[in-house]
C-alpha cells in the first residue's frame, strides 16, 4: 500500500461531491413513457359507443400468467353492448399476475384489447389491483353512447369491422373516434 494511496480515493470523492447532481422529479413532473410501451390493458370502443370486445376469451386463453378472465354474455335487439352475437360480460385483469407481455393483445381477433402507456399500477390493497371491465373501458368520446344501444354504423357487424371508417364518417362521428392508442406504425 502506497503513501499516496487514502488521497487517491478522497480525489474521486472531492471531484464528484461539489458536482451538480441529475435529479428526474418524478412525482411532480410525470414521466412521459416511449410510445410503444406496454402499460396498462384499455378495452376499446367502435365510433358510436358499442364496446369491440365480443367475449371470445381468446386472450384469457393466450396469457400465460392466468391473470384474464373473461365470461362472456350474449347481445339482444334490447341490449346491444358489441356488433356481434355476444359481447364480454365479465372481464377482469389481475395486475398482481400480469407480466406485461401482450400476447393477449396480439390474440385479439377484433382490436379490442390495447396496451396504453399508464404504468402508475401500485397500490397498497390486492383488492384495488384486480381490474374490472368499467375500469378497463375506453372513456367515452363526443359523438360515442353509452351501452346498450342499437348499432348505428350498419345493419350487421361486418358493417362495423370491414366498412367501419367510412360509415362512421358518413354517419358524422368525428375522426379519430375509434379510442385506440398510439400511432400507425406502433400498430403493425
């Protein structure tokens, strides 16, 4: 051990202790994530209002966490919540299971399951983090109904998914209504 030794390591003390420290305030300041991050599940909505979710549990079958779970309900002329037959009744995400990989967005046969950005999911009660369908729903945007109502984009539900865009422009919903998030590319 050298004589020179201690004043060595004092030196890497004293060069960085008067320097200006990097300090993200994270709380006050909120923390804008990349684009195509994977946050929190959002159900989304057709242009007028029906949900997309058609209850096929197709992503109930895909997470392998076990963390969906999906009972389907079937539609009526009195209470139609989706264009098709059927429509998810019950749907519940557990983000105490939840890994957080998408393979439930990717089996999602109708678009209706996204990933959004919000990554705030703690809590402190178990209970508050089994997410139900009101919560996961997509806000309502103007120009959108509240479920159950009669389809008003077409008279079968091929109507909503091959010719939904243009109908719903024709019907005047505003652009963009569709409440799905992040750009095209991130889509693909």
């Amino acid at each position: 051990m050298g004589l020179f030794d201690p004043l060595k390591g004092f030196g890497v003390t004293f060069s960085t202790m008067f320097k200006k420290v990097a300090t993200e305030e994270y709380p006050e300041v909120p923390k804008i994530p990349a684009a195509r991050f994977h946050g929190r599940h959002q159900l989304n909505r057709h242009p007028d209002g029906l949900e997309k979710c058609v209850g096929c549990e197709l992503c109930a079958w895909a997470c392998p966490a076990d963390a969906i779970f999906v009972e389907g309900g079937d539609n009526t002329e009195e209470a139609r919540y989706s264009p098709g037959e059927r429509y998810g009744a019950d749907y519940q995400i557990n983000y105490l299971r939840c890994i957080g990989c998408g393979l439930c967005v990717e089996a999602c046969p109708t678009r209706s399951l996204t990933m959004i950005t919000d990554f705030e999911l703690a809590n402190d009660n178990r209970q508050d983090l089994i997410y139900t369908k009101e919560q996961l729903l997509a806000p309502l945007l103007p120009g959108m109904e509240q479920p159950p109502h009669p389809m008003r984009l077409g008279e079968d539900e091929q109507d909503y998914y091959v010719h939904g865009p243009e109908l719903a422009r024709r019907a005047g919903v505003p652009e963009g209504s569709t409440v799905e998030t992040g750009s095209e590319e991130a889509r693909r």
